[in-house]
C-alpha cells in the first residue's frame, strides 16, 4: 500500500488521536484535544521506555502506545472498550509496529490478563469511570512494585 492509498483507506474510519504516518500525512483526529495529548507526550518523553513492558489503557488510536514503542518499550499492550479499528486495521500494519491491542473493559483486567508492567498509561480515562478508585485498584493490581504509573485527567470547575 502506498501512502496515497493509505489516505485513502484512513478515510473510512473515525480517529480521535492524530498521529503522523508520513511527513505529509497524519491520522484525521479531533484538533482541540491536541493540548491535552501533547502535554502527555511531554511527560513521556521524558521517561525510559527502554526494555520495559507498558500497558495503555484506554489507548484507542495508540497516540501513546506508539509513542511508548518509538521510546524503545519492549512490549506495549493497548487496552480500550472502544477500540479504534483504523489503528488495528491500518497504522499498526503501516507502522510496522509490535503495539498490541485489545478490545477490553478496565474492570475486567488482572495481572493473570497480560501480566504486570514497567509502566502504565492511564490518560483521559478516570473522569469516564463511574467507579473511579475501583479503575485505579485495578491498574494498582497490574503496575510492578517501583513502576510507573503515569495519569492524566480533566476537571471540571463549576
């Protein structure tokens, strides 16, 4: 596939991550979330991917997996309940990346699952939870002991 057909097959699908394929060409993702994502990205690039196994929740396009790959990660495990099939179907074979991911609630997670990581990803995932610190327990059960957990939220002020 060329990236000219690529654009194309991106066209039938819904992103919410924008990601760059090419130089020229990126995922049509929701441009407001941008500040957001990149302050995320900030705060990973500035970890140690090197070698270590991470696990995404709530990774969607993979924005962060990717990123976690690109980083040197050893394994990266996406899990979302909404999955995007744009990335399963067309970034992930475009990229050539090892990302794995898997369509899952948060809830339904054990360490016998994929078994525990070096880091774990959790970004704009809480506020969506009706059970919020029953979320957290759960990725407590997954994280190593002196691994990194990673979190991002929203608040909303009224």
């Amino acid at each position: 596939m060329d990236e000219n057909e690529l654009a194309q097959r991106l066209s039938h699908y819904s992103f919410y991550h924008i990601i760059s394929l090419t130089p020229t060409l990126k995922t049509p993702g929701i441009e407001r979330y941008l500040p957001g994502q990149e302050k995320v990205l900030r705060a990973l690039r500035k970890l140690d991917f090197k070698g270590k196994r991470v696990l995404d929740v709530g990774c969607r396009d993979g924005l962060y997996s990717f990123e976690a790959e690109r980083g040197g990660a050893q394994e990266v495990v996406g899990i979302d309940n909404d999955l995007s099939r744009g990335a399963v179907d067309l970034i992930i074979p475009w990229l050539g990346s090892k990302v794995r991911m898997v369509e899952m609630n948060l809830l339904a997670l054990t360490p016998a699952t994929f078994g525990t990581f070096d880091i774990v990803i959790f970004a704009g995932v809480l506020y969506h939870l009706r059970f919020p610190f029953q979320g957290l327990d759960v990725l407590g059960d997954v994280v190593k002991p002196g691994g990194l957990f990673v979190l991002q939220t929203a608040v909303f002020v009224d």
